[in-house]
C-alpha cells in the first residue's frame, strides 16, 4: 500500500479545504465547538448536510448510480480526515449511513425510488427502531408485535434509546411478525413515517447534563401503529438477516480522523493551561507519556482502517472487522475525552447549557473558564455511551472470538 498521496490528491485536498472554508460558516463553527457529541440541532445539522450535498460530497460511500462520488480510497480519506479536522458536524446520521445500505440491497424499486433520493437531500431525518425495554444485547428476543390486517401491520409495544426520535420523520423499525418460529427467524424489517397515529415519543434525561434545548435517546411507544406491508424491506421473517447486515455499516466507521481531531484539541488545551508543577500540562512529563500512548492508538488505528477500507468495494459490507473498529475506536473516544479532562481541570466543570443559554441570548453574565472548558464534562459523560450503543465492548468481544477467532 502506497501512503504517499499523489499530485491530484493534493488538489484534491485543497478542493476539500476550500470548500470548508466557505461552506463551513461562523455560526455552525461556533455551534460545533460547544457541541458534546459531534451533532448540533436539527436546523443546523441538515444545514451542513445540504451544503455537502449541494456539492455532490454527501455520500462518498454510495455506489455512483445511487449518487455516490466514485472517489478512490485515497480521496474518501482526505475528504474524512479534511472534515474531521476541521471539525464539521457528524454525517453519520441513520439514513445516510445505516438505512440507505439496507434499502439499496434488499429494497425494491419502489422503495429506493421513495427513500434514497430523499436520504440524500436530507429532506428526510431517520432514527433506528430497534432495542428495546430487555432486548439490547438480546436483540432477537424484541417483542414488539406486528399483526397483519388486510394490506397493513399493526404494531404494539415499544423501543427505546432511541437517537434523535424527536427529529425523525422515519423510522427503521425491527418487528415482531411471527411469534411461533425461533426468535430470530421471527422478525422484520419495516420502515415507517414517524407522524403515523398512534406514536408518542418520551425524552430520556442523560447524565451529561442539559443538553443543547434537545434530548439525544428516547423512548417511542406504539399503540395500534397502521404500517403498509408495502414498507416491509424484503421478506417476512429475513428481518435479521437485513438487521445484521445494517449493523456492519453502523460499527464499521472510520474512527481515527474524528480521534486525530480529538486528540489535537486536548493537545491545544495543554499548551495553554497550567500544570500544578508550573509551567504547562503539555510540559508535564506525566501528561506528556499519556498523549504519546494515545497518539500511538490512534496512529495504529488509522493504519488499520487504511488497510480494511483500501479496495473495500463501494458499498460493501465489511463483516465481523467492524466490531474490532468499534471497539478499538469506542475505547479511545472515551480516553481522550478524559485526557480532555485531565487537561483543563476545574474550568471543565461548567455544563454546556450555560454556553447554549447565551447563544440563546439568556445569559449576560460570564461563564468561568475558557469558552472550551464549556463543553468538556457533558462530552466525557456523553461518550460513555460508545461502549455501550450499536453493541457493548462485550458484545463485540463475543463476535471477534466466534467470527474471527473461530472459539
Ligand atoms: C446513547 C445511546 C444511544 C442508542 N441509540 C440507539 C438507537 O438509536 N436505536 C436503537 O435501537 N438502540 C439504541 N441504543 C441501544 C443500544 O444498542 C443498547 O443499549 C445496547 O445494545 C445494549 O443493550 P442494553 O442497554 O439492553 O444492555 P444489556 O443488553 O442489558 O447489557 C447489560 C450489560 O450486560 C452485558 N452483556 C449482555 N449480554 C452479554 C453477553 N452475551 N456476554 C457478555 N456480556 C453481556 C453488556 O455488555 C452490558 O454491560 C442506544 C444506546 C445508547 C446508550
């Protein structure tokens, strides 16, 4: 593999760093550098993703007859890691990523017709329907009925942890279709309009404080919810089948740029802050061999995911090395966010609200503490989470010693 970039990746990287420039506005980089998780409001991150659209950048990943770019691994690179460090909101919302994939697979033409192009736009915000109360790690054990009557299903029951519910106009939605069969071969796979009656979605209070005036997970409840059989992706009772293979694309992330850019800032706050031995934490010979080991990581990381994305075709799903990438970048999401931490003290302790108050123009009074301690406690809190959704550390653990180990 050659890591050399060649004269018309250059171009192209500064094609990359041009369009930011522009596109990437005050008022989004103002919103982002408070951000907790990556993602601002609803306005402001369909705002990106048109602008990134409006461009063709949208979907590097899509095969090009569904509007992808058809860019080499080399550029798709670039473009992540310009991205990263510039640090643009996260694309890596639940349609683009997660439900586009299924439905360019195992999707008919009717459904592709409806769905993608307007995944692409960004005129339609998906979440994903699928733990719920006892069935996450167990997720073949979900409950929520789907009873056939005449041309609809109707479901009952409820899924929770539900990202982003509050802002979706779809939903992704594992169901229970048949209750005889063993578990897995008893679900399916449907997608459904979220203003549908019957559906009442609750906010779930999380522990990195107030968020930014909106909630990350919800519960969603269905009583009596009418969906077409029509929306059903593929056949009844494969549903795990398309379930599973969703899954590769949403743990088979490219996490190093995202770390890279991570790293930098807590990097930056070192050389600005003080020590308790004098001078600053960067000097601190401590804190120096902690970002050394971290920066080793995350340069290991990214070698890794140059190797599995190189010739990766476009599109295909990347199998059980997904959880490997999950959790290597899950584990060192959450150590930097407490390197972060450990680098700016006591001025990290101020919640993100009183940041978004004044945005709001409800605070006049000065927060303590540089502007980017602000958002440093919610964040550390915040990425608790990444050993947890999209499968816990342990779960992806299991896979690895089954799939790739063999045990
Ligand atoms: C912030 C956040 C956002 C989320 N967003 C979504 C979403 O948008 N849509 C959605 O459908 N879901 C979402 N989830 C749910 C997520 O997928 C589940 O939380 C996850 O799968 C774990 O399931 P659980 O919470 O039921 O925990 P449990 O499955 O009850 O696990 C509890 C503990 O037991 C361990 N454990 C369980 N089984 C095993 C085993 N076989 N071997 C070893 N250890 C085991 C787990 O590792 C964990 O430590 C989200 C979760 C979080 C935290």
């Amino acid at each position: 593999m050659d890591l050399d970039f060649s004269a018309e990746d250059l171009a192209f990287r500064d094609e990359v760093r041009a369009f930011i420039a522009e596109a990437y506005d005050d008022d989004l980089r103002a919103r982002m550098g408070q951000s907790k998780n990556g993602y601002i409001d609803r306005e402001g991150q369909i705002r990106w993703l048109k602008r990134l659209n409006e461009r063709g950048w949208i979907a590097p990943d899509w095969p090009v007859e569904y509007g992808g770019t058809g860019w080499s691994d080399a550029q798709k690179y670039i473009f992540n890691m310009e991205t990263s460090l510039a640090g643009t909101p996260s694309t890596s919302n639940m349609g683009l990523k997660m439900c586009a994939p299924v439905i360019m697979a195992f999707g008919t033409p009717e459904q592709k017709q409806q769905h993608l192009p307007k995944i692409l736009s960004s005129d339609v915000w998906w979440c994903q329907g699928y733990s719920e109360p006892g069935s996450g790690s167990d997720l073949a054990s979900l409950s929520m009925k789907a009873v056939r009557d005449g041309d609809d299903y109707v479901l009952n029951g409820s899924k929770i942890w539900t990202t982003y519910a509050q802002w979706a106009d779809w939903m992704f939605c594992l169901v229970r279709t048949n209750q005889e069969d063993r578990p897995q071969r008893g679900i399916s796979f449907v997608l459904l309009d979220m203003k549908t009656p019957g559906i009442t979605i609750r906010p779930l209070p999380t522990l990195d404080g107030p968020p930014q005036g909106e909630q990350e997970v919800n519960q969603v409840f269905f009583e009596d919810v009418r969906v077409p059989v029509a929306n059903r992706i593929g056949e009844e009772g494969q549903g795990w089948t398309y379930a599973k293979y969703l899954l590769q694309f949403e743990r088979g992330n490219a996490y190093a740029p995202g770390l890279t850019y991570a790293l930098e800032k807590v990097k930056k706050f070192a050389r600005l802050e003080p020590s308790d031995g004098g001078g600053r934490m960067i000097e601190d010979p401590d804190f120096r061999r902690k970002l050394a080991d971290m920066q080793i990581k995350v340069d290991a990381l990214n070698a890794t995911e140059l190797k599995v994305f190189n010739g990766r075709t476009t599109g295909e799903a990347m199998g059980p090395v997904s959880s490997m990438l999950k959790l290597e970048g899950s584990q060192a999401q959450q150590a930097i966010s407490e390197l972060a931490l450990e680098a700016v003290g006591i001025y990290a302790q101020p919640f993100v609200e009183d940041t978004w108050a004044e945005l709001r123009g409800e605070r006049n009074e000065p927060r303590a503490g540089p502007d980017y301690a602000a958002p440093l406690a919610p964040s550390y809190f915040n990425y608790r989470k990444t050993s947890i959704y999209a499968g816990s550390n342990e779960i992806q653990h299991n896979i690895m010693a089954k799939m790739i180990l063999g045990l």
